[in-house]
C-alpha cells in the first residue's frame, strides 16, 4: 500500500525525464511567484507601508528585536497558521499546508534519491501520508469551509474560477497521486490516473500567476509587519492596548474603575463565542 | 464615507459579514477577503470596524467628526470588556485616545416585543420622543443619566 511508485513508474518513463518534470515545476512554481509580486506591486506595498509606519513610529526596533520579531512570525504564523481566528479553517489549513510540504519534498527525495528503489525506507509512506493530508485538508475546505458556500451560496458543485484554482490543484493532485499509486499494475486505468495526476500538478505549479498560491509568500510578510507596528509603537494609528489594572489608565479614563472595578474580571470570549453564521 | 479592507490583514472570517446591518460586506469569490460590495449603502457604523478580529477594517470619515483626512480608530476587547477609540488629525498632532466599558447586550436578547406593548395613544404620536425610548435616555425626566443613577450595572460575559 506505501510502496515507491516512482521505481515502479521507473520502468516506463526515465529517471531523467521526471527529475526534468520537478525542476520545470520549481522553475513554474518561482517565475509565477516572481511575476505575481511584480503585477500586484506586493513587494513595493510592504515596504511602502514599513516606510510608512517608520514615521509615525514611537522608537526604532532593534537588529535582534526584529530577528525576533521573524522568529515569532515563523513559529507562530507560519508554522502553526495562528493567523487564523476560525479553529476549523486553521486545523483544514494545517492538513492542508504541512500535507503538501511533506508530499512535495518525499516526491523530491524518491524521484532524486530512489528513482528506482523499491525500498526507499520511509520516503514512500511520507508520500502517502502526505497525499492523505493533504486530499483531507482539502475536501474539508471544499465541502464545508469555503466561505462562498455560507455566505455567497456557491454550492459545492459550483467551480467559482480563479478563486478555486489552487484548492483544485491541491485536492486533484493527492486524490490522483494516490489513485495512481493504488492501481499501480492495473493497466490503462493506471495510466489514466498517472495522465491526470501530471496534469493536476502541472495545473498546481503552473498557475501560481493565477492562482492563490503566492499567498504563502506574502502572508509571513504582512503577519511579520503586523508584529513590527506594536513592538515600534506606529500601530497603524490604532489605540493601544490598555492594562486596565494600571493605576495611571484608570486615572486617564475613569469609567474603568468607577463602572469595572479597579480589578476589572475578564468579561468572556464575545464575539468569538460563536462561529459567524447569522447572514 | 464608506468602509474599506486592508486585503493582506482580512483573513476572510466573515465575522464582518454576519454582522453588518446592510449586507453589504461580502467575501470576494476570488481572493476569499471580505469586501464592501456597495460603498454607497453603508453608514458607517462601525459594526464591521469593531468585530473585525484582525483589526482589518478601516473607515474614511466624514468632516462633520473632525477635518477630512483624520484617522478614527477602533479595537473592540471583549475579553477585557472595553472599547478603545483613537482618533488622529492629518496634521499628526491632535491624537486623542477613548476608553470605555462596553455596554451592548448579549445577541438576540434586546429585541423588542412589539406584539405585547400597548399601541402609542395621540400624545404619544405627537411626541417628540421616540415610541418606546427607553427611559435611561430621557432627558426630560431627571437630566443627564449614567448607569450608576439608572441603577444598572455592568455583568460579566457581556457579548455582541
């Protein structure tokens, strides 16, 4: 069930060939990165914005206050998606993210290390496991969390376009990756799976233009800026956020104390209480 | 003048578009970001600005609040019960800071049961004051109130 099926595709096509097919990938994968930031003025938005933060800035951060400030970002943002307010969109987003990382770098490693090995140790397992995640991920997003479904009423059937370009490619690419993998031996219906896996994945890596892919690349850089604008005191002119024990804000705005207490209680989850579902 | 999204702060939660009065903040199909779909039919009031987790919405202000080119900011802390404004000029100098307890009531619990209240009589259409205003907000009976002199106090879990 989790055994190489690049050794086994190996008999027909040549190794070269497919490692060949990864680099194009990458290449596609780069250029549209490359030209997304160029056409949407990403880049030059975020530093503008930085530029534009640092004016109002109340002191100037630190070569290792802003190393940390990355590091956060990347343990954080990056690495546990806690951008996300929506838990079930952030665990999908999970599955989905650490799914194609997983399966991106085994496919590397069998089609460069073991492209004809059968035994490839655990390589051919992260393979699946990642497919797996990955296909769970993103049928989860397809069919539940989509947010087109609640509030624009997109059905499930419905393929919104662009919008829909990247959560295509994820979810066709592992759900072929794996049929391809499991009928290995089976003839033509194999080889009708191989078809469409390769053309799902060129569709995934070959729209990133397009697609929503890029979003990977500028989203550590604004959740990175977000970290940024508290720590130098710019906060985009949004108000500070106030300690409502300190004896000096409840002397500034007095209905804190008079109205809470001079030990206000934490007054519960609000608005976070429940999923926003009363359109 | 209308709401708009900071598109790279939006994380497409739809907590704006629960909660707008005027069903007009959508989430655009492509991007998955909230938008505002009709600029002309919003009111600014704020309802999006302040339930926006992320800080992501933001409002270009009339003159009638302070000189065109002002910054009126919010953050809404349910956690610690408290609403905090800032309001900046555009000369950067006049930048003032409000903080007060929130007071809005749990969801669907003010909803007024119109059905068991007596009709207005003729005084009361020919009133100044608004059927069914509440009493806390009259100010023709005792001035001025505050929810110490209405008797009302602040409960915990307060929410929407």
């Amino acid at each position: 069930m989790f055994s190489n099926p690049i050794s086994e595709l190996s008999a027909s096509i040549p190794p070269i060939a497919m490692q060949w097919y990864v680099i194009a990938m990458f290449i596609l994968v780069a250029v549209g990165t490359i030209l997304d930031m160029l056409h949407k003025r990403s880049a030059e938005y975020f530093f503008e914005n930085a530029k534009k933060a640092q004016k109002s800035a109340k002191r100037t951060l630190s070569g290792g206050e802003k190393t940390s400030l990355a590091v956060q970002t990347v343990a954080s943002e990056v690495l546990t998606s806690s951008e996300f307010k929506n838990t079930r969109r952030r665990i999908s987003h999970l599955f989905t993210m650490y799914g194609l990382i997983v399966f991106i770098v085994s496919t590397a490693v069998l089609v460069f290390g073991y492209p004809t090995e059968a035994d490839a140790g655990i390589w051919p397992f992260l393979w699946h496991l990642g497919a797996l995640a990955l296909a769970f991920g993103g049928y989860w997003f397809w069919f539940a969390i989509r947010v087109d479904v609640a509030s624009e009423g997109v059905k499930w059937y419905n393929f919104n376009g662009r919008g829909d370009l990247f959560i295509v490619g994820l979810i066709s690419t592992a759900t072929f990756a794996l049929l391809w993998s499991w009928t290995m031996g089976a003839g033509w219906v194999n080889w009708l799976f191989f078809v469409l896996f390769v053309a799902s994945a060129t569709e995934l890596f070959g729209s990133v233009y397009w697609s929503k892919f890029a979003h990977m690349f500028f989203k550590p850089a604004a959740a990175y800026q977000k970290k940024c604008i508290k720590a130098d005191g710019s906060r985009e002119n949004l108000p500070e956020d106030y300690d409502l024990t300190d004896p000096a804000v409840q002397k500034r705005f007095p209905d804190i104390p008079e109205y809470m207490g001079t030990n206000p209680p934490n007054m519960g989850l609000g608005i976070n209480r429940e999923p926003p579902r009363h359109y | 003048m209308p709401t708009f999204v900071y598109m790279t702060r939006c994380d497409g939660c739809g907590q704006c578009v629960d909660i707008c009065p005027s069903d007009i903040m959508h989430i655009d199909k492509v991007t998955r970001r909230a938008y505002n779909i009709e600029p002309n039919m919003c009111w600014e009031c704020y309802s999006c600005v302040k339930a926006c987790p992320h800080q992501a919405i933001d409002c270009r202000g009339y003159a009638d609040f302070a000189p065109l080119g002002h910054s009126v900011r919010v953050k809404r802390d349910e956690e610690k019960g408290v609403i905090a404004w800032r309001i900046k000029f555009r000369n950067g100098q006049k930048d003032m800071d409000l903080l007060a307890p929130i007071t809005t009531k749990p969801w669907g619990t003010c909803i007024p049961q119109l059905r068991d209240v007596a009709a207005p009589n003729k005084d009361q259409r020919d009133s100044e004051l608004l059927y069914n205003e509440p009493k806390y907000l009259r100010l023709d009976d005792g001035g001025l109130h505050t929810l110490k002199s209405a008797g009302l106090k602040l409960k915990e879990g307060v929410y929407y």
